[in-house]
C-alpha cells in the first residue's frame, strides 16, 4: 500500500470516529432517555454552579446517606428505542387471543365512542391533569365528573354520589364499611357486627369483602335472601342487581323487612341494567355500588374502570372518596369543587372509614361523558338492544331443547347443556362463555353483539346437541324482565344529556371543558410528593390497541399469553428495582397498596401463631393514609415524634419499640421522608423494628428518589407500595387511575393476594385486595414501556435529574423562601418545602401564593402538606431548565408581591387572585394594580396565557349548600 492510499485510509478512519463520536453525542435521536429527561448536558454546567456543586457525583455525596447507595446497576435489559418498543408491544400484543366475550361476572365488551377515544382517553390535556384541589383551573373537568356524578344518581335513584371508587368489588366493600359505622345507638352498644351477603353477589366482590370484613370486626355470613332470618345480630345487607348468572329480582319486600329489623341494604347494581329496571333507590335501598366499565370503558383485562358509589344524604359524612359539589366564587359566579374534605383521611387520619386517597377520574369522565353523548334515549335503545338479544338467544336455544333458568332477567341467561362440549365448540369459534358447572353455562350480552354473533351462538350449541336450526335475522322485542322490576321513572332529563349527541356537539364540549383546565401539556406541575413526570405517548399508544384493551379479566389464561408475559415481565423489573422478590401488580391505588403491604404482614404475623402483633408505629410526619389503613388493617396506631429538623425521633421510636415489643407488627416509614430529607439513620430505624419482631412497611410515595441509586431492601423495609402513577410514569388522569403494587420480600411472598377466579397469588395468599387478578392491567402497558426504554442507566439518570433540578430550585428560592426541611449537608431529595408562614405578617397566606400561581401559569405546588402554611416542590426529571426557571421566576415575583403586601390592604393583588378574562376585560375596574399587573406580571406569560375560568371558590358555601348533581331541568327552563 502506498503512501497516498495510507494517508487516505487514515483520514477516513479518524472521519468515521469523528461522525461516530458526533452521532453518539448529539444526534441519539432514538435514546428515549434523552427525550423523557428535561434538562441536557448543555444545561449540566450552569445548574451545577448555581446550586454550588462541581459534579453530581458530589452532588449525591452531599445528599445521600453513606452506606445505602447501591453497589452496582440495576439487573435490567438494555433500553429499546420508542420505535423498537412500540413493535415489541405489538409483537406481544398478537399472542393475546381476542375472542368474543360473553363471560359477564361485572366486564362486559363495550363501544368506546371515536369522539370520547380521540378527545379524552387519548388526550394529553385530559390525562395529564392533577386531582382538581385548585378549582379554579379545573373547572371543566369538575363539571365533567358532576355529569358522571348526576348519572350515577338518576339511575340508581339515590340522593348523592361520588367521584369515583376504584372497582365494583371494593366499592362494595366501601359500602359495608360505610353501614357499619352508620349503624344505630344501640347497635354500636351491642356490638351488632354480621353483616348478610347474597350468593348471588359476583366472586370477587365476596372475596374482597371476605378482606376487608375481618380487620375491622364484621362477621360475613352468604346466604340466600330468600330464606334470610334478619336476625337482629345483623347490621347490614349486600345484595347483587342482577344476580351473578343473570337473575333480576324485586328486592323491595326484602329491603323493607330489613328496615323493620334495623338492617340497612347495600345493592350493587349493573348500571346499563338501570336503564331498564326499577332502580335501587326506589326499593328503598341505602347504598348502592358498581362499575360504569360498560359506559364506553375497555375490559383491559381488568382495569382501569370507575366504579360508583350512590347513597342518601345524610349518609354524606360517612361517604368514602371525592364528592364534587357546586358552589360559588368570589362574584357569586357557580363555581365547582371538591365537597366535604374534612371527611377524608388527610383530615381524620385513623378515625377516617376510608383510606381511598383517589378516585378513577379520567374513566368516571368517559362513562360521563357517553351518558351525554347518547342521552336517555340512546341509553334506552342500548339497553333494549342488549336485552332483546339476551331473549332472542333464549327463545333460539330453547327450540334447541336448551333450556333457559333465569325466571327474569336483562343481559345474562343460565342454560342448561354439557359445559364442557360446549365449550370445545365455543372456544374452537374463538368465543368465551362463563362456565358454572359440568352442565351449566352463563351467557351475558353487551351492546357489541350483532346479529351475527346471535346466530354464532346458536350455532354453537346447535352442533353440540347435533341439531340443526334457522339463522334469525331481527331480534325479538318482546322481554323477559318481570312486571314488577321494570323501570318506570325517567332520568337525565337535564340539558347537558340531551344537546350533544351529533360529534361536532360532542367534540366542541369536550373541548370547551378541556379548556379550563391545567395539566401538563400548558406547564409544569410542580406537586411534591405526586411526581407529575413526563406521561410519554410511546407509552400511552399501546392502550388504544385492542389486542390489549379488549380482553375480559376472566378470560383462560392461555388466551392472554401477551398479557401474562407483560406482567410477569412488569412484576420481575419491579422486584429488581426495589431489591425485592416478590410483587403482586392487584392494588388499583397507592393507599391500596398500603393495605395491602398490611395486610400481608398481618398474614405473616397470623402464620406465625402471633395474632397479638397488631401494634403499628407511624411517625407523626407520615401521609394521612397511613393511620387510615393502618386502622383498616385493624391495628392499633401509636404515633411517634419527629425531630425540629423535620426527621424521625429515633430515641422516641426506640421507647417506643421496645414499649411494645411483644405486640409490635409494624413501622410504616415514608424515603426519602415527607419532608424531602434522605434521613441518615434508615438503617439503625430499621434494625430496631426488627430487633423488637416488627417489620418495615415502607411507604413508595418518594420513589422517584430511591430508583437506581437505593432501594427499600437495602434500607432494610420488608414491603413496600409502588406509586406507579407516579415514579412509573401512568398518567394522573385528573385524580385517577392509580395503581399501587406491592413488593415483597421472602417472608411476605406467601401471603401476596388471590382472586377466586384466576390462580394468582402466594401459597398461603390473603383473598383479594381488589376485583380483577391484576388491578388496573391495561395502564401497567405504560410502566412496562417505561422501564423497557429507560433501562438501568435512564432509571437512575432519571433519579439523578430529579435531585439535580430540586436542588438548583432549591438553590434559586433560598434567598427568597425559607426552606423548612433539608438534609445534614443542606441538600434536598427529589423535593423541598418552602415556609410561608411568616407571610402572614404581610396578611397573606399560603392558599394566596397558590391562587395567585394561576395569573403565572401555573398549578400550585402541594398547599400545607406535610406541614401547615407550606408549599411543597417536585419539579421531577422531566422538566426543562427554561421551565424550572419561568416557575422560579414566578415564584420570586411572587415574593415581591408579598413584600408589597400589608395586612390592611383590602384589594391585594395575591388576596384578588385568580384574575378571570372576565375581570381583566371588564369595563369596571377598581383595583390599586393595573390590569397588565394582574393578567401579566412576567413577559413569558403573554405567549401563553391560561385564563382561570371563575375566580377564588367560596369552599365554606358549598359545604353549607352541598349540591352533587347537576340543576333540575326546571333551571333550564
């Protein structure tokens, strides 16, 4: 080789590692880590010097503990790129077998509207959006929620409804809890604790219930309610509607025989059913639950679903869950919010029924919202249609000599016919029926099935019983629902269900809702301890794919080998990241998920002949659902100390350990703590549990702090919950779905929960946490793609970048806020709390600071939480540096205003905050501050302003005057 050719094949070679070089620097355009974390390397220079550091290494030296970082990378796959992911997802969704439906036990196929699809499941501005507690900028989802709200109580005939509970099963449960502590005088003094429940009630409703009964002293007898005694040791009563196979029943004699034995009734009802039948209400019922899945709601294998919670009103303060309620605001404009907080769990703690710390916002508003798009009308016709091919079936097999059971009945027939002939043919035709017995098969009909399918079905049983017969072609509709249980009161009368059915209507309400709400896709959310990160689209795509969102949760197991595979999948990457063995994905929700890690420690207790261990040590810092399901749990709360510096009081918890020793069950701990502070002492406040026979619960809810760089095994915690919703990147969906899986380690694997109708669980497992085997299994999809294309190192970047931009936060507030908690070497974790107590002196006070936040852009952070008159800060990995510094500006903008403000001043721009377009383009305008001041402190806002849609919300007169529904239609008259 000569020279010239040496020379040249040089300076190709240094060319190509120059372009490699360049490509593997700037230009990874196929890395999602770079496209999930905000700030770049570009940014790594000036956010290091501002918070005053050389590197991040030093960074997390300052910040962490020695002794609990992790000593290698997390065991995970390497990353794939979106494109990669979305392919494997694809790949893996064809090994999920989609056969036709007629299972029913509470999931049925149904019709998602294109319109409801498009503009709402699939909508960033509808699923990234908070828990409306700022209703200012949430007004339109309030109003959507007040419409899912208003339909759940016309149809169940109750008097108020809430926002959503998380399945029919636990609502149900809710709806026992909710009897007992209603219960009379006399009955409390007695100790009346049976509680009657039907065998008609669905299998898992009872084996949630069988959970939830015994903690808190309720004895379950099943029975049927035919021949029940109404004894007066029974309190309450749970009856299904239809019964589990199809049955309807008239239960007004036997609600009002209970009622004269002081038995209040819970019914849980299927709520396309009440279109058609007489609603629970008017038999006199006092609660009433279920799921709204068939409004429009995939299966997706489980979940997410909402499910409705309906009762009387004066049963309001015992209600579990959100109430949205209608108020007014400053103007005595009608204005939406949040009802009755004081009830929930936040304010009474242990004392609380409930620990539910959420609803199913983002479902409750889709089965909303196809309630407005069909209207009462197209409600009827949905459910005549169902019905009359549930009697077409029946007349078609009975001619086959197939005999139907169901005295009366609305969607589900009971035949009679060899289970298991029948079921070689059906599943040979891709199609699932319930199977009871050897020689009985339930059959539930949903508003996807056509004539097709009908003739489908009766081919199936044709060739079973080897006969031939005619193919129908119209459906018969004549019906076979009993005089006496048909319904005869109208609902949803109101305007809002009948002047949107055309989509162009549809489309432009949704739109005008979606409008006055905040969420992710405007500007930050900066909520400590909720972690509103990137929901990114490659992660969310998967969930309108029907190989995924159109499996029934009851489905044979060998027709969800995609799902299976995902989860399985989901459960061992959640193992390796929390340094555990064991996960059960079956919590639908993070309190869930404390009740859960509670309820296997109680098992492993019990398995171990020491019942007597029912003694929980919660640290006085600790999330208010803690002591709620600590107490659920049926322990006994003893509160501990915490230092002036906001951490844990070791030595008080070391009395107190040893004090209890011989009944100690548990600590629940929260890590990096409420605070925001990576304690030092975790390991000795573990031991010390341990030492004195406890376990360690600890609390998920700060996660995103731990992934990568510790874990909860290495601080030395048994079982903790997992916000997935949160450090797993689900979206919030205004307030819901969350879900909350529990991790394990050997001790506790045993005792993961069951489901009575798919085999899941430990060897020794506790009955069910929640309905479906797997929860909430459809929005898993997004944590599993979260992790498949983040990998270890964009894990622990992600952790990285979240300590990063709360401390150049941090660093860019101090000389402005006081920040009330930090760690020994005056670092925060993923999070700080700013002190805005001393503004009082200014005549302002924190809610101000988060009303006027709004004017700027923005949702408040988390307003006095964990510590009255604070703010506390999550800026998360996936915000931008030109964004962390518009919400730092405006927080320091703010501040001036403060030092502006005295107490007299009547007409404060913080104490006026929000400021409406109607307030700023009035003709009348009486304000100290100019209208510019008002609407646009800071430049940046005039490029994107969002208008608070009412101004501040008068909370004490909603409560006085709680309104849960929307207006009669006489107010529109």
């Amino acid at each position: 080789m000569n020279f010239k050719t040496t020379f040249i094949s040089r300076l190709i070679f240094i060319f190509a590692i120059k372009i490699t070089q360049h490509i593997s620097t700037y230009m990874k355009t196929d890395a999602f880590a770079l496209r999930h974390i905000g700030t770049g390397e570009n940014d790594l220079s000036h956010m290091l010097k501002t918070i005053g550091v050389e590197s991040v290494d030093q960074l997390l030296y300052e910040t962490f503990p020695d002794g609990i970082r992790l000593k290698k990378e997390l065991n995970l796959e390497e990353p794939m790129s979106e494109y990669e992911y979305l392919n494997h997802i694809q790949e893996l969704g064809k090994k999920n077998k989609v056969f036709k439906s007629y299972i029913g036990l509470g999931y049925n196929p149904a019709i998602v509207p294109a319109v409801i699809q498009r503009n709402i499941f699939e909508n960033p501005g509808w699923y990234t959006a908070y828990t409306p507690y700022q209703a200012e900028i949430a007004q339109g989802r309030l109003e959507a929620i007040l419409n899912f709200q208003t339909t759940v109580i016309e149809l169940t005939g109750m008097e108020i409804a809430n926002a959503s509970l998380l399945d029919e099963g636990t609502a149900a449960a809710e709806a026992m809890a909710l009897l007992f502590d209603v219960r009379s005088r006399d009955q409390k003094k007695n100790n009346v604790n049976k509680f009657f429940v039907s065998e008609e009630i669905l299998p898992q409703t009872l084996s949630v219930l069988q959970t939830r009964s015994t903690p808190i002293g309720v004895e379950l007898v099943v029975g049927n309610h035919e021949t029940f005694d109404f004894s007066t040791e029974f309190f309450g009563a749970m009856l299904q509607y239809p019964g589990k196979y199809g049955q309807v029943n008239d239960y007004t004699g036997f609600i009002a025989k209970a009622k004269e034995n002081g038995i209040k009734v819970g019914v849980a009802a299927d709520i396309l059913s009440l279109v058609k039948l007489t609603s629970p209400g008017e038999m006199g019922a006092d609660v009433v639950v279920g799921t709204s899945q068939r409004f429009g709601i995939p299966m997706g294998y489980g979940g997410p679903h909402a499910a409705f919670f309906a009762t009387k009103d004066e049963y309001k303060r015992s209600m579990p869950g959100r109430i949205i309620g209608v108020s007014i605001d400053v103007n005595g404009n009608r204005a939406l919010r949040m009802a009755l907080g004081t009830r929930e769990q936040h304010i009474k703690r242990e004392k609380a029924t409930s620990n539910i710390c959420t609803a199913q916002v983002l479902l409750a508003v889709m089965a909303g919202m196809y309630a407005v798009y069909h209207g009462p009308k197209g409600l009827q016709y949905i459910a005549n249609k169902v019905h009359a091919s549930a009697n077409t079936i029946a007349e078609a097999l009975n001619k086959l000599g197939i005999y139907q059971t169901n005295t009366s009945f609305f969607d589900t027939i009971l035949v009679k016919a060899d289970a298991a002939k029948v079921k070689a043919i059906a599943e040979r035709n891709e199609v699932n029926f319930y199977y009871v017995d050897a020689e009985t098969i339930s059959i539930s009909f949903n508003e996807t099935t056509s004539i097709a399918d009908i003739n489908q079905i009766i081919g199936i049983f044709a060739e079973a019983v080897g006969k031939e017969f005619t193919p129908v072609k119209i459906l018969l509709p004549s019906g076979r629902i009993a005089e006496s249980s048909v319904r005869t009161s109208t609902f949803l009368q109101h305007d809002v269900f009948n002047n949107h059915h055309s989509e162009s209507q549809l489309m432009r309400y949704i739109k005008k809702l979606e409008r006055k709400d905040l969420s992710l896709n405007h500007s930050m959310i900066s909520l400590g301890s909720c972690t509103m990160k990137l929901n990114a689209a490659a992660e969310m795509l998967p969930l309108s794919m029907a190989n995924w969102n159109s499996i029934h949760p009851f489905a044979p197991i060998e027709q969800a080998e995609g799902y299976i595979t995902m989860l399985k999948k989901l459960e061992q990457q959640l193992n390796v990241v929390t340094g555990f063995t064991g996960t059960t994905l079956q919590p639908n929700s993070g309190a869930q998920g404390e009740y859960a890690g509670l309820m296997a420690i109680r098992a492993y207790h019990a398995s171990r002949g020491d019942e007597h261990r029912t003694v929980c040590l919660i640290p006085s810092s600790a999330h208010g659902t803690n002591p709620a399901s600590a107490a659920m749990a049926g322990m006994d709360i003893i509160v501990t100390k915490t230092t002036p510096e906001g951490n844990i009081d070791v030595e008080d918890l070391r009395a107190r350990a040893i004090e209890f020793k011989d009944r100690l069950s548990c600590l629940m701990v929260t890590y990096p703590s409420t605070h925001g502070v990576y304690e030092s002492s975790i390991i000795e406040i573990t031991q010390l549990i341990h030492e004195n026979g406890g376990l360690v619960y600890m609390d998920g809810a700060n996660m995103n702090a731990q992934v990568g760089l510790t874990n909860p095994a290495t601080i030395g915690a048994d079982v903790c919950h997992l916000n997935l919703h949160k450090t797993f990147a689900i979206p919030h969906g205004g307030g819901g779905p969350g879900v909350g899986p529990i991790c394990v380690n050997d001790k506790l694997v045993p005792f993961l929960p069951s489901n009575p109708v798919i085999h899941v669980g430990g060897d020794q497992a506790i009955t069910a946490i929640s309905s479906a085997p797997y929860g909430s299994a459809l929005v898993c999809l997004i944590s599993y793609g979260y992790i498949c294309m983040l990998g270890a190192e964009g894990l622990t970047q992600s952790t990285k970048h979240a300590i990063l931009n709360a401390n150049y936060m941090k660093a860019r507030l101090e000389a402005h806020y006081p920040i009330l908690y930090s760690g020994e070497m005056g670092r925060a974790a993923h999070e700080m709390i700013l002190d805005c107590r001393s503004f009082e002196d200014n005549g302002i006070k924190v809610t101000d600071i988060a009303k006027r936040l709004m004017d700027y852009g923005f949702h408040a952070p988390t307003v006095s939480f964990p510590v009255a008159g604070t703010l506390m800060i999550e800026p998360t990995e996936s915000e931008d540096l030109p964004e962390l510094d518009r919400f730092c500006d405006a927080m320091i903008s703010i501040r001036k205003e403060i030092e502006a403000s005295t107490k007299d001043d009547v007409q404060n721009i913080l104490k006026n905050a929000p400021h409406t377009l109607a307030m700023v383009t009035s003709d009348e305008w009486v304000f100290p501050y100019t209208r510019e001041n008002a609407a646009f402190p800071l430049e940046y806002i005039a490029e994107n302003k969002f208008w608070p849609s009412v101004r501040r919300v008068d909370e004490a007169y909603g409560d006085r005057n709680l309104v849960c529904s929307c207006a009669p239609i006489e107010a529109y008259m």
